[in-house]
C-alpha cells in the first residue's frame, strides 16, 4: 500500500477486494454434494485426492512388507504359503512403484505447480480429474483382484516367459499389465498438463531463470515421464497381446525375444527410479532455502543438474541386465553411463550443504527429513556405484544387496523428502501446523528404523541370500540376521504410524499456521492457507527469484482478467510476458463418465479382445459430450 494513500481511499481498495473475492469465488467455485466431488476440476482439490489415495496404497503396500518380514523372521516358517507369498512381493512392489511413488510425486506437482507459477488452475483440468478418476480405477483392479486371490504373482517387473502365455496361467499376469496402462495413461496425462502449465501459465515476469527448482524438478520429471512411459505401455500392450491375441513379441520359437521385454521394461524402469527422485530434489531445495533464510546455493547449478540427471537417466537401463551375457563393449558403456550420473546429484548435494553452511538454518522437522534425506541417499548413491560394476554385479546381482541398494535410493531419495515436503506445505492444504513434537518422533523413528532394517540386507546380500525367496533352511547362515531385520521393521513402521497420527490429528484441530507461516519466498505463500478456488485475487507480476522475500510487503498484480468468467493469464515461454487470455474450463461431469467407460473397456478386453471395439462406443459418445462446444451466457460463462 503506498504510505500516501488516505484511509478513505484505501476502504474504498479494501471494498473493491472484497467484492472481486466475492465474484471470483462465486466462477471458480465447485458445488456442494455428490456432484460437486464428481465433477470438479480444481487442481487443489483433486491434488489433495491424488495425494490422500497415494497414501492410502503406501500404507496397503507397507503392511504386504511387514506379512514379507513375518515369513522371513525365521527359517522354514508357514505364515505365508509360496503362492501367496509370489503374490504378496509382486503386489507389494507394484502397488510401491505404480500407486504410490510415482503417482504421489505428480500429485504434489498437481497441488502445488500452480500455486507455484501464479496461475488460477492447471492446464487442461478436465483431463487433470480424468487422470485421477483413471488412476484410482487401476488402483482397486489390482487390489480387488488380490483380495480375490488372483493377484499377479509375477514380480513388479513381469519377466517372459515367466508371465507370458506358457507359463502364466489365469488372469494374474492380464490384470498386472492393464493395471499398468491404467498408470501409466494417468501419469502421461499429468505430464501433458504440467509441462503445458509451467511453459504457458506462468505470471507475468516470471522467467526461465526466475522459475522455483521445484516447479524445474516437476517439468524434468514430466518430460521423463513423457518419453519413458509409451515404452512400458508397448510392453505391456504386447504382453496382453501375447496372451490374450497369440502374438509372439516375446517367444523366441516363434521369432520373438524374452530378452525384449527387459530392454522395454528397464528403458522405463530405471527412468523411473529418477521420475521419483528428481521430484525430491525440488522439495528439498524449496525445504533447505526456507530453513537456512537464504536462496539455494548455485540456483543454476542445481537446474542443469536436474535436466543432466533426466538426460542421463535414459542412457542406464542396461545395468539391471548386466547378467544376460551383453557384449562387454555395451556393459562397458553402461557401466559409464551409470556412474556417471551420480555427478549431479553430487552436485545437488553440495549446493544443499553449501546453502545450509552460509545460512542460518533451522532445524525444524522438514529439515530434519532432509537431513536424513542426505545420509540416506549417499549410502544409497554408493552402493549404486558398486552395482555399476560388472564384476561385482554380478556376484551380488538378485541378491538382498540389490533389495538393500533399492530401497536406500527410494526411501532414502524420495520418501524422506516427500514427508519433509508434507510437513513443510501441510499448512498450504489444510491452514494447520502438524505437531513438532510428533514429528520429530517420528522422525527419528523412522530414520533409525529404515537404516537397521534395509543396511543389514546388504549384509544378507554378501552372505548370498537370494531375493524373492519366500523362506529358506536353518542350515543358512542367514537366520540371526533376517529376525533383527524384521523386528527392525516394526521401528519402522511405528514411525509411519506416528507420522499418520499426527496428519489426522493436525488435520482437526492442529494450530492455524496463517498464510505464511515459515516466511517462504516462493509465490504458492502469496496467497491464503488453504488457497481459495481461484488461488490468486489478482495474478501477481514477478520481478525476482524470490519474489516474498525481494517485495516483502506487497506484490505488484496484474489486472487484466474478468472476474465473472474462468480466464487464464497465457504468457511467453522465455520471459513469461503475458500474451492472451485464455478461458478454463469449467466443471463437468464427462471426465468420470469418460473414465468409467475406460475402466469397463480396459477390463473387459481382459476376458475378450471384441471390448476394443465395443468398448470404444461409450468411450467415444463421453468424450464427444466432454468436448461438445457450449454457448454460455456471458453472465454464466
């Protein structure tokens, strides 16, 4: 406000704010009841769905793990038979990698990518709830079908001719692979929308070089996204066209290659291992910058090191098959490329510790989580560097040293700062502080927990204890060891259960934290907590990196959109000056009527080819509805 201004002028700016929030909240509303929920396109709210049901499959996930460490707390137990066990690894990881790590990683970009770029909505938000709605749907196939007993028993990875037709009998194999294009078509959607959002939407002034590291991370990601994703869909299409069609993609007798699924699978598969962790770069760098009260250290350092870590990350897939007998020539590139690519994260880590050093940092409980976050991922870094070599992976290769080594990268590089960011922006969501009390304990819990129950196994792995082994003889000197890791694992989950304690618990009646309440520097604190429907009551104009800590007490905004229609500011690619308005769609219902047809027709064409074509019929009539241009009224529109 400007010092000069006299008090009758600023109650009449005071009137005129109040009736613009009034009009805008009455455009960018979403209906009470049934409808409402089913029909909203409000990135904030289906953000808060997407984050909410990760979780949920994280916690079904994490008790399939504790029924693992039950089996194998001692030799030749019967809790679990052998079958069951197959499946229980098989849905333990799949429901980790496909419903919940990645999903929940796009869903904090869906959340807060807006807010972060100073937008009133995401791009395209119809297909933003068509993608949830699609998500949720492969979610309960794959969980209804275990709770049926007909859970896939194939591993996450679904190696041929293990699951192909001849050896794959049932449905197991059928429900994994469309489970993954269920996945897999929600994540490319979620790509397309924030790619889509961070080049065209961003506020006026906010330039290439001005764009926060998070908002960076999630537009590397979903570009990763975007060229490693079709890969795993062609498998999984061939593989059900294998089984269900008599192809034979993957049949050597036929001319087919086993070794073929491998190549498409881990061109995904180990992309995708950095489509979870570039992510967690973002957080962190947002969670380091707000605790140590100064901007990331080598902002530009730390962006080229997430577009090198998404470049690289296409050039690895080859060292989870170092095994097959590969020309040694292509295991010597591989073996390159894989140890290469810890130079940026190296480089990231520095930043984050150099930051740390030349601020004044506070240790409260999402600094903490990064804190854990660098001892975690550093052993993890490490043992992926020795994986990368050929010799010694192939002495430990489908070893517990791999299972170590995986979880020390995605736990370590990814849930550690995905609950330090939810412990940072849960007052965005919810207008509420979680307990630093709790938290703390939590913490430790789980920090102590992850390290005694994952760091044995490298042990385990050394000894020569195979993987995906579902008990073993008491003669194995692995017995000692295996019943530490599983009491460890009860620290483990105790942790999370205090971690959950404490949202719920927050979430009712935690203290009002205001709208900014750690004096964060990034625009999502701008506005209030939880935002409104229309995030901004005027698009603020950015003139710096930083900009709540450059212009501290007012930012300039921009005027130029009507307060009774849903318009979004479109601005250039480079510099972000604003270029045209541009309307956003409003509420619909078709995007889960579009979905519930999909779900039909990628289920039915399970037990029949025939729903490819029928199935496309409901499919078709809900999108020509979803798109059907409508003439509104100026008034409503």
């Amino acid at each position: 406000m400007n010092d000069e201004t006299s008090p009758a002028e600023q109650a009449s700016v005071d009137l005129d704010k109040d009736d613009l929030e009034r009009r805008l909240a009455k455009t960018w509303a979403t209906p009470s009841g049934l409808w409402g929920a089913l029909s909203t396109v409000d990135h904030k709210i289906i953000g808060r769905r997407y984050i909410t049901t990760a979780f949920f499959f994280l916690v079904l996930g994490g008790l399939l793990a504790l029924a693992m460490r039950l089996q194998l707390a001692q030799p030749e137990a019967r809790f679990i038979g052998p079958d069951r066990y197959n499946q229980i690894f098989t849905m333990h990881g799949s429901t980790m990698m496909f419903l919940f790590a990645v999903p929940v990683m796009e869903a904090m970009g869906v959340y807060l990518v807006p807010l972060m770029v100073g937008t009133r909505n995401i791009a395209f938000p119809r297909l933003n709830a068509f993608s949830y709605w699609i998500y949720v749907a492969g979610g309960l196939l794959l969980w209804i079908a275990f709770a049926l007993d007909a859970g896939p028993d194939v591993g996450w990875f679904a190696y041929v001719p293990l699951s192909g037709p001849e050896y794959g009998a049932g449905k197991r194999a059928d429900i994994w692979a469309q489970m993954i294009t269920f996945t897999e078509l929600s994540a490319l959607a979620v790509a397309v929308e924030i790619v889509v959002t961070v080049f065209k939407q961003r506020a006026p002034g906010m330039s290439l070089d001005r764009i926060p590291v998070f908002v960076w991370a999630m537009l590397v990601t979903s570009f990763m996204i975007i060229m490693a994703m079709p890969a795993i869909m062609l498998a999984s299409s061939s593989l059900i066209l294998d089984r269900l069609v008599g192809t034979h993609f993957f049949n050597p007798a036929e001319g087919g290659d086993a070794l073929l699924w491998q190549h498409l699978f881990w061109f995904f598969g180990h992309p995708e291992v950095y489509i979870i962790f570039v992510p967690a770069v973002g957080m962190v760098s947002a969670i380091v910058s707000t605790f140590a009260r100064r901007p990331v250290f080598g902002y530009h350092l730390v962006v080229m090191a997430l577009i090198a870590t998404g470049v690289l990350a296409f050039g690895l897939w080859v060292h989870h098959m170092f095994v097959v007998g590969l020309p040694q020539v292509g295991e010597s590139f591989f073996t390159a490329s894989s140890m290469a690519i810890a130079v940026p994260a190296g480089v990231q880590i520095f930043c984050w510790l150099a930051t740390l050093w030349d601020g004044r940092p506070q240790f409260t409980t999402p600094l903490l989580f990064v804190v854990g976050f660098i001892i975690t991922f550093v052993i993890g870094g490490l043992t992926g560097v020795m994986v990368a070599s050929v010799p010694f992976d192939t002495q430990v290769h489908d070893t517990y040293f791999v299972v170590a080594h995986f979880h020390y990268v995605l736990i370590g590089g990814a849930v550690f700062p995905l609950l330090g960011a939810i412990y940072y922006w849960f007052p965005k969501m919810t207008g509420r502080l979680m307990s630093e009390t709790l938290g703390r304990l939590a913490f430790g819990l789980i920090f102590v927990g992850f390290n005694m129950t994952f760091f044995p196994m490298h042990i385990l792995g050394l000894e020569g204890m195979p993987r995906r082994i579902y008990t073993y003889q008491p003669e194995m000197p692995w017995a000692g060891m295996n019943l530490f890791v599983s009491a460890s694992a009860l620290i483990l989950a105790l942790g999370f259960f205090l971690f959950f304690i404490d949202v719920f618990r927050s979430a009712r009646s935690g203290r009002p934290s205001g709208a900014n309440p750690w004096r964060a520097s990034t625009l999502e604190w701008a506005t209030s907590s939880p935002p409104p429907a229309f995030n901004f009551v005027r698009i603020p104009v950015v003139n710096d990196r930083e900009p709540l800590w450059s212009e501290p007490d007012e930012l300039t905004v921009s005027t130029g959109l009507d307060a009774d229609r849903r318009e979004l500011i479109v601005s250039s690619l480079v510099e972000a000056q604003a270029e045209v308005r541009e309307a956003s769609p409003r509420n619909s219902i078709w995007p889960f009527y579009s979905a519930i047809a999909t779900t039909v027709m990628l289920i039915w064409s399970i037990l029949s080819p025939w729903a490819v074509v029928w199935g496309s019929i409901p499919i078709a009539v809900a999108l020509i509805a979803w798109f059907w241009p409508k003439n509104v009224p100026e008034d409503e529109s």
